[in-house]
C-alpha cells in the first residue's frame, strides 16, 4: 500500500478559537448556585470539535478527554470565555487544549475555571479514520504545548496499554 501524499502544515493560528463567550443564567446553575460543570464540558467539547474540524479540514470526532481540571467554580452573573487550539496532530488524530476563563457581567477580573485537553480523529465519509495535516508551532508557547502533548499522548497508550495487561490477566468473570 502506498504512502497518501503529505498534506501541507497548518500553523495553530488557522484553527484557533479565541474568545468565545457564553452568558450564564439561572438555568445553568446547580444546586450550590454555580455553573453545572456538565455543561461547561459540553461547551469545551463543542467548542474543541470546531477547532478540530478546522485543522483537519472536515469531521472529526472525540475520542478522548484527558486532564478535566476544574479550577474554580463559574456562578450566577458570570460571562465564560473559552479558547481552543490544537496542541499537536499525529497521522489521524490531533489533541485540542481548551481553557475557560469566567468574568463578571460588565467586564473586570478573569478567573481561570476550567483547562482540558481532547483528543479528536479525523473521519472520512466511511467513519474511518484519514490523515490531518501536521501543525507548525510558531511561538515558544506552543512549541511548549506541542512537547506536553507527545507526552500526554505517550502516556495515554502507555496507560492503555497497562490495563489491556492487566484484564488479560484477570480471571474472566460471567
């Protein structure tokens, strides 16, 4: 089989979403009166998928969600404003860093509330996995996060891989 062609690299500016903001209102809260951490995942997923879609150049889909660090809760009266860039792209996957600020109505102070990292597959027409184009990291910052990636990637299969040894040798239960 032969090798497809390279496709051309893509800087993380071309894909990067900056500044998306959502208003919290009362139906988004919890019952501690702060922002259901539920949907502020689906947002981070949503928004991760765009970026995605972007660098690959059509659908992709989530296969994973490392590293959910919630640090600080968004509550009643809050703006979010949500950033997504992809860190790294391997032959068919790529992962997107998301971080999710929270600000009074109005402006002032931003608080960092959420940092995540996703891992997407690039698809074609038959649900199978097709190739993304490399990503050229311009600044110092994401030159850094494009070595935590191949880190956080090494140690996803690394993972994988241990537990696949381990059930292997578990006694199969009924």
């Amino acid at each position: 089989m032969e090798n497809p062609p390279l496709l051309p690299a893509k800087t993380v500016a071309s894909s990067i979403v900056r500044e998306q903001v959502y208003m919290v209102f009362p139906n988004d809260l919890n019952s501690n009166d702060t922002v259901f951490g539920g949907l502020i995942m689906a947002h981070m997923d949503r928004l991760a998928a765009v970026v995605a879609d972007r660098h690959a150049g059509g659908v992709t889909v989530t296969v994973s969600v490392d590293a959910v660090h919630f640090m600080a809760p968004a509550q009643r009266g809050d703006v979010l404003v949500m950033h997504a860039a992809v860190n790294r792209a391997w032959r068919s996957s790529m992962e997107v860093g998301v971080r999710i600020e929270a600000e009074a109505i109005g402006g002032g102070p931003r608080r960092h509330i959420l940092s995540a990292y996703l891992s997407f597959v690039a698809v074609d027409p038959n649900g199978r996995p097709r190739p993304v184009p490399p990503l050229l990291t311009e600044t110092p910052d994401e030159k850094r996060r494009y070595a935590e990636a191949d880190l956080r990637r090494a140690n996803r299969l690394q993972n994988a891989e241990s537990l696949k040894a381990l059930r292997a040798s578990s006694p199969k239960q009924d």
